[in-house]
C-alpha cells in the first residue's frame, strides 16, 4: 500500500520545497506542482507533492492517519 501524507510548505525554492508536519520536516520535490507555494498543504508522496489540498482537507486526511496509526498499536 502507498501513503501520501499532508504536509504543509515551509519554505521554497525553485522546485524544491521543506515541509512539516507534527514538527517534521522533509524535503519534497515540487516538479508535478511549481504553482505551490509557502503556506499551501500538499500531498507527499515518495519525495514528491502529487496534489494541493485545501487546509480543511490536510486536517481531515491527518487525523485518520493518526487514528489508523493508533489502531495498529
């Protein structure tokens, strides 16, 4: 199964961009979306943001990861 996590734009440059979530940060490869920006949510997969998603959204998909992660333990 792959997973992309939500994670917001800290910072960026040119098509590189660091990110964060839960005090993580990771870089991510901005090729499939140049328009995002510092301060947009985006969908992390492999290195890469596949999707934007709107700060409501990034919420709802982060709090079922947390609650799948607690379920496992």
């Amino acid at each position: 199964m792959c997973l992309g996590i939500p994670v917001k734009i800290v910072k960026k440059s040119g098509l590189q961009a660091e990110t964060e979530v839960d005090g993580v940060r990771r870089t991510a490869n901005l090729i499939m979306l140049p328009e995002a920006k510092p301060g947009d949510y985006v969908l992390l997969h492999a290195g890469f943001a596949i999707e934007v998603l709107d700060k409501k959204e990034a919420a709802i998909r982060l709090k079922l990861l947390r609650q799948l992660a607690e379920s496992t333990d």
